[in-house]
C-alpha cells in the first residue's frame, strides 16, 4: 500500500508536507469525487471484507468504491500515513421511514483534530448528504456548503448531525419517473454519534450482518453514487438521478432517468468509470 498510488487515485497531486486543514480538506474533497459510494460486491456475488489491504486493492487498484466502512477506512489509513490525528467514530443513521435512529451502530465516520480543533471527515455518506468538506465540530453552527447547510447538535455528550434541505426542480421528462414526496419540513436529520473511539473490528459484524440481512436497504437494492463538480449522481436498481446544486436559488435540479440492464453497466462505465468483474443483478 502506498500513498502515491493512492494519490494518483483520487488525481491528487498538491504539496502535503503539512498535516494542516487545507490539506485535509483538498484530500477529503478528491476522495469524495473520485471513489463512489456504491455496494455492488453485494449485488455481483462479491464478498465484501473488512480488510485494509483488500479494501485498499478494491478502492486504489481495481479503481471501485466502497460503502461508508470501505472508503472511509481507507481515508482513515491515508490520513495517518500523513501524520494526521484521526480516530475511528461510530454513528447509528436516521431512517426516515422509521422517523428515528436506527438502534444499532451502522456508520462509520472520522473525527481529525488539527491544531486543537476537532472536524468530522465523513467520505461514506453517499448522495444528496455527503458533506463535501470537513466539519467542524461544534453544536448549534451553521456550516454551508455547496450541497447545503449542515448543522451539528449536542446533547449530553450525543451529536446530531442535520443539513437544511433545499427545494426540488424537476427535469420536465422526469416528471412520470419521479413520484412527489410529502414535505416534512426543512431539515434532514443524518445521523446521530459520540465521541467514543472505535476500532475496525467494532465493525466487523455489522459488516457481515449487512450482507446477508434481507431487511437493510443495501441488500434491497444496488447503490452508486458519486460527487460531481457541481452537484450529485446516483445509480438506485435501473434508476439515474442527476442532482445540481443550486441550479436557481434555493432549488436543486433534479433530472432521473430509467436506464435498460445493458444501459446500466454502460452507465457505471461513462459516468462513474466503474467496471465490474462479475455480472451484476440490479
């Protein structure tokens, strides 16, 4: 494992000498629009491990993505080969079907102290609510950036994270494709997490469980997902979404299409320079 290669990855090539904010944050943001949240081992028979080194063969050398466990662990490595103060946390995601938190820890974040000021570096959220730099980690704050405006909260040693939601702009042909949503106000709870540091091996069952469980979302359906220069694409099953950030004030551009089985490994290949081994099963 080298962070050469691992640079050459995410087509980086800036100075790093100094393990200060500015650099982590053109890392953070060349790692989110160069590897895609996506769980297609899952959907193509593909074990997925919990393993640095074959994470780091999956993500660098075979040139995939990876779910919040697999890409986030390999920043996590990047990081403290550069000298950085990161730790592993553990986050239990909101499940808005639910309308709460899921009871068991189900996310992997990083907490990175620079220069005394603790920032969450979060590179596995995937879609609409990847955060696109680190955040501070401070209750009560707005921090807007170009996906949005996102917010922590504490309470009794507990943090909630929260982005304000903008408005939607369908694309005219998408229309049929795209069904409307009950508005349930302004702000998108996240996730919820403490500052207790964790070890991969905190999610090594977590990881099996999400394979075999019929019940999670990521068995249930083929995810990939990808920051572009100026808002988000996501694969759902046969389904592209094409995402721009405040294409007018306030309002995002959504544009979906429904693709053919032959369209969607085309697509993984033009749009998110993904090519698969195996055959997957949207």
């Amino acid at each position: 494992m080298n962070i050469q290669e691992y640079f050459g990855r995410i087509s980086y090539n800036k100075p790093h000498k100094d393990a200060d904010l500015q650099t982590l944050t053109a890392i953070f943001q060349h790692h989110i629009h160069s590897i895609p949240f996506e769980n297609l081992s899952m959907h193509c028979g593909e074990p997925i491990e919990l393993d640095l080194q074959a994470i780091y063969n999956k993500i660098v050398r075979k040139k995939r993505g990876g779910w919040c466990l697999e890409t986030n662990y390999l920043l996590f490595w990047a990081l403290q080969e550069l000298g950085y103060d990161v730790c592993i946390l553990g986050a239990n995601s909101y499940e808005p079907a639910q309308k709460g938190y899921g009871a068991q820890m189900n996310h992997l974040l990083l907490k990175v102290v620079v220069k005394g000021e603790p920032y969450i570096a979060d590179a596995g959220f995937g879609g609409a609510y990847q955060m696109w730099q680190p955040l501070l980690l401070i209750s009560g704050k707005d921090q807007p950036q170009v996906p949005g405006i996102f917010r922590f909260m504490e309470d009794s040693g507990t943090w909630y994270l929260e982005k304000v939601k903008r408005k939607h702009c369908i694309a005219e042909h998408s229309k049929d494709d795209f069904p409307p949503t009950p508005e349930l106000g302004n702000i998108r709870k996240i996730h919820k997490f403490t500052l207790e540091p964790r070890h991969i091996d905190d999610f090594q069952e977590l990881n099996a469980y999400l394979q075999v469980s019929p019940d999670n979302l990521l068995r249930k359906k083929s995810i990939c997902s990808l920051q572009t220069t100026n808002g988000v694409l996501a694969l759902v099953g046969w389904t592209l979404t094409e995402m721009k950030y405040n294409y007018t004030e306030d309002m995002d551009l959504v544009d979906i299409t429904t693709l053919t089985d032959e369209d969607v490994e085309k697509t993984l290949k033009d749009k998110f320079s993904i090519e698969l081994e195996n055959k997957l099963v949207p």
